[in-house]
C-alpha cells in the first residue's frame, strides 16, 4: 500500500472517530460524544471562567451532562481532532437559557462563541443571567436588556432574588452570592 493510500485510510478512521475534524460548524453534543469530550469540555469552561474564579456549576467532568435539559454544542475551528468552543443552554418554560460557555482562549474561539451568544440572545425565546465583562459585550452588540422587575421575578420564580433597582438583581448561584442583569428575550 502506498504512503499516499495509507494516510487517506488513517484520515478517513479519523473523521468518523471526531465527528468535528475540519467542520466549522456548531454541532450538538450528546451520549457518547459528549461524554467522550467531558474534560476537554470542562478544560474549556476553566479557561473561560478564569478571571472569575470558574463557572459556579462546572466544577467536575461529571457535571458536563445532559442533566436538568442542558444542550451542549460545540465547534472546531482548526485542523486538530479537539473541540475549540462549546457553548450550552437549558430548555426552560421560558426559552432556552444559556447556561454556560467555554473557549481554548484564542481570539478567534471567544469570538465565535460570543458571536453564538449574541445571535442567540437575539432570537425571541432565548435568554442569560449575566454580569462581569460579558455584560459590555452584549450590550455593546444590542441584544435586549430585561429591565421589568416582574418579568424578572417571573422567569426566576422561587429562585430568590433581590432587585437593585437598577435593572440588576442579586442571587445565590451554586453556593455564591452574584449579581446578575437579565438579557435576551425570554418569553413571558
């Protein structure tokens, strides 16, 4: 067998074991796929969180699953077999909630994720609790901020809130205190 045939028969095992290898496109994670990708996820979430001291319900590799509705997708932006962004929402009565993110650290990774975000956020039906240097971003990029306390109250029914005043409230997430802006447009 020639060299040239032995490296085609390599690539082509390679593409079917990562479904991401040269795809560009934001794919779902799910099963085994994801569970195959769990560190690498978390990797990803570490990074992105870092400056906050991590994600306040990404702490373990076990807890990238597909518990309590979360949908994980995630894209490859290079020639590596390795995931490079992941971004993840939960269905609620709401919408769909984004509940996490996470990049290699590279400009282009954080940009294709936030860029994912902001389309996302955009879109009747989806909706983030957000603060820190996120907030500017988005806002910057006009997704909408929800500023109607009730609409607040209602989309975090029994979660324990205190409004600011100021279109920011406060919140205990995962153990921690927080204070969060809602924005999006989660359906009331």
């Amino acid at each position: 067998m020639s060299e040239e045939k032995r490296m085609q028969q390599i690539a082509g095992v390679y593409e079917e074991a990562n479904p991401y290898i040269g795809q560009g496109k934001w794919k779902e994670l799910s099963g085994p796929v994801l569970k195959g990708y769990q560190k690498q996820i978390l990797d990803l979430i570490k990074i992105a969180y870092n400056k906050i001291g991590g994600h306040a319900n990404f702490k373990s590799a076990n807890d990238i699953n597909t518990n309590d509705a979360k949908v994980w997708v995630g894209i490859d932006l290079d020639s590596d077999p390795d995931i490079d962004a992941v971004s993840v929402t939960k269905q609620t009565q709401f919408g769909k909630k984004s509940v996490g993110m996470g990049h290699d650290g590279t400009r282009r990774t954080k940009r294709k994720v936030i860029d994912k975000k902001i389309t996302d956020l955009k879109t009747m039906g989806n909706y983030v609790e957000v603060s820190g240097a996120l907030f500017p971003i988005l806002k910057k990029a006009g997704v909408p901020i929800v500023t109607d306390e009730d609409t607040v109250r209602s989309v975090l029914k029994g979660k324990g809130i205190t409004w600011n005043g100021d279109g920011t409230y406060s919140r205990k997430i995962g153990g921690k205190q927080f204070t969060k802006t809602m924005m999006g447009k989660p359906k009331v």
